[in-house]
C-alpha cells in the first residue's frame, strides 16, 4: 500500500489543525472557569488627600512635555507619583 505525497501532506495538515483547535478552545474554557470562579477583585479608591501637590513649574513642565509629544492633542488630567 503506497500513500501519495499529497494525502500524507492533507493528513498532517489537518492533524495540527486540529490539535491547534483543540489548545485554542481547551485555552477559552480555562479562562472562562477561571474567570468565573476567581473573579478580578476591583481595587480600592484611594484617598484624594493623600495625593501631595505638585510644584507649578513641575506640572508645567510636565504639560509642555505632553503638548509636544502629542502634537496638542494630548491633556494632562492628573498627575500622581508612582
């Protein structure tokens, strides 16, 4: 019995097909269960005072560095140390 080279391509080509099907799906059932029985726990809000002001010039700077890089179309809308 002689296989052809072109029905022993199909059969490969299908065969990772397949497997690859099979990871995918295996991969978004995982996430799915995990998802649902460890849900992402939402941070807590921080307290607004706590946040220390920052120094004109610094915040000016800051704003101009945004303004250039984005070509004006960026805004600075808080400023928080990390």
């Amino acid at each position: 019995m002689e296989i052809s080279v072109w029905t022993l391509l199909v059969v490969g080509l299908g065969t990772v097909f397949c497997a690859l099907l099979l990871i995918i799906g295996m991969g978004n059932l995982l996430i799915s269960v995990v998802n649902r029985f460890f849900p992402e726990e939402e941070p807590k809000a921080q307290a607004a005072t706590a946040v220390a002001a920052v120094a004109p010039n610094i915040k000016a700077a800051i704003e101009s560095a945004v303004n250039t890089i984005t070509a004006g179309k960026g805004k600075v809308e808080s400023i928080e140390k990390i």
